[in-house]
C-alpha cells in the first residue's frame, strides 16, 4: 500500500476506514463492504487517528 498503514492482516488503508466513518459509515455497512474487517479494527483505527492528532499538538 505504497507504506500507508493498513488495518492488520489486511490490505484496507486506516485512512478508508476513517474517511468512510467520517461520511457517516456505519460499523455494520464497514463490515459487510470489508467482510475481515471487525469491531477492534474499527476501535484500533480511530485510536491510531486520536493519538496521530495528540502528537501533533
């Protein structure tokens, strides 16, 4: 994925994810459109969002 970070033991960018969750996504519709997708993975990238924004305070 050209060195973007991806949800583990996948291919799916953390940015996907973020981007369709800020469009109103939900957890549900995620996992059906990224069937290896689960709920901590969901957890796992906003955490990663969280703590990006955190570092750059």
């Amino acid at each position: 994925m050209l060195g973007k970070r991806v949800i583990r033991g996948t291919r799916i960018p953390v940015e996907i994810i973020l981007r369709r969750l800020a469009e109103g996504a939900s957890e549900r519709s995620l996992m059906v459109s990224y069937p290896r997708l689960t709920p901590a993975d969901i957890r796992a990238a906003m955490h990663f969002a969280a703590a990006t924004v955190a570092r750059e305070a």
